[in-house]
C-alpha cells in the first residue's frame, strides 16, 4: 500500500484530508514499517534438479 492509497482510505473513511508527508512522519513516529520480509535461506538438505 503506498501513502497515496493511505490519504486515499482516510478520505474515503474519516474524510479528512492529509499530506503524504503528515501520513509519513505519523509511520516513522512510530516505528511502522512496510518492509517486505527477507527471503528464507536455501534448505541445505533439498533436492535440486
């Protein structure tokens, strides 16, 4: 989800309207994060092909 669905949904919801850069420091305030989980390692005991 990007800061403009964000502003987007809190239109739609609240109606309210705020910056992407309100939406942004309000994440980093705290501590909320959208980053996508690392991959698992590779199984040492997997068959490949």
């Amino acid at each position: 989800m990007t800061l403009l669905e964000i502003q987007e949904c809190l239109i739609a919801n609240c109606g309210e309207r705020f910056s992407s850069s309100v939406v942004w420091r309000f994440f980093d305030r705290h501590e909320i994060t959208f980053k996508k989980s690392p991959r698992m390692p590779r199984s040492s005991n997997a068959r490949t092909l």
